[in-house]
C-alpha cells in the first residue's frame, strides 16, 4: 500500500541522514507490519538500510542479519549486504575479513552497471584500509566517473570521502582539500 512505501522511503532517508535511532524505531515498527504480510523485499532493505546507518556511524553491522540477506534472490540486495560485510569489517579493524569480503564482491552477480557502481565503492575504502592509498584514489576517481552517469547516493559519498583520504595520506593536503570542498558540493 502507499502507507507502506511512503514509511520505507520516510525510514531510509532518516538512514541516510544518520538518524540512528528515528531509523531504527521506524524500521522495527514498518518490520512489524511488513513481516506478516510476507513483504520480505521491504522488511530485507529496511534491516540493510538500518546496518547501513550503524556501520557509518562506526558502530559494528548485523552480521547474521547481512549474512541471511546473502541468501536472497534480488543480486543488487545481495552485492549491497556484501559490501556492507567489507564495511563492517573495517569499522572492525578485521584487514583478513576485509579482503575477503571485497573478493567475493560481485562473485556470480550480473555485470551491469549498477552492479559495477555499488561494488566500486566498498573495493575503494578497504583498498584504503588495507594501506593502498594509490589504489583507493584510482578506484575511488573511477567510481566518481561511474556516478556521474547514474546517481547512487550511497555509493557517491563513500567515493568521495576515499578519494579525500586517500589524497590526504598521500601526502597531498591542497589536492586533499580542493576534493573535499568539491565532495561537499556534490553533495549538497
């Protein structure tokens, strides 16, 4: 029904502006109402989107909840939940999980370009966490392009804030910053 859509986009958005717990309330209660009319499609994104929120704002991921949604059928739900498994990993400090989170990335997933956008992302940032400065910043500038064809918030904001670091550890403070100030108003 229209409630239910307008209470998923109404709960991803508080995901996405790192509302943790208003995402969180409104994601248990739409799961509440979505789980016994068999909506699995909203109540899987909702549990993405929530382990999304907790894992940017540093705090560890629902592994056993991301590791279920593996297991589903939609390949773009399953590449998303992969890279938030390399995400949280980071956020863990786990270098091993990490890197195998990443290969593992678009493994037996169809290669459009959306499929290449969302797994260019997480590649970049455990690039970056596993020491490859270089490697993120070429990443991360490749994903940039990639964006620039199809928008993918998610996706976007982690390749710029890549980029920015890894120009940053690479000794590159003015480039550094100039990428910052053009990420702020790309995004904004």
């Amino acid at each position: 029904s229209a409630f239910v859509v307008g209470e998923f986009y109404r709960t991803v958005a508080l995901c996405q502006t790192g509302h943790i717990e208003r995402c969180a309330a409104g994601a248990d209660a739409l799961i509440a109402l979505c789980k016994p009319l068999g909506l699995s499609t909203i109540t899987d994104w909702l549990g993405f989107f929530l382990s999304w929120t907790r894992i940017s704002a540093g705090f560890g991921g629902d592994e056993a909840l991301l590791e279920g949604l593996l297991q589903r059928a939609d390949p773009f739900l399953v590449l998303n939940a992969r890279g938030l498994l390399a995400m949280s990993a980071i956020v863990d400090g786990d270098h091993p999980r990490a890197s195998r989170a990443v290969q593992s990335l678009r493994e037996g997933l169809p290669d459009t370009h959306a499929m290449r956008v969302s797994s260019i992302a997480p590649e970049a940032s455990v690039e970056l966490f596993l020491g490859n400065a270089e490697g993120a910043l070429a990443l991360a500038e490749r994903g940039l392009v990639l964006t620039a064809e199809w928008m993918f918030p998610l996706a976007t904001g982690s390749l710029h804030l890549t980029r920015t670091d890894a120009l940053y550890r690479l000794g590159r403070a003015a480039d550094a910053h100039r990428a910052a100030l053009r990420s702020r108003d790309a995004l904004l």
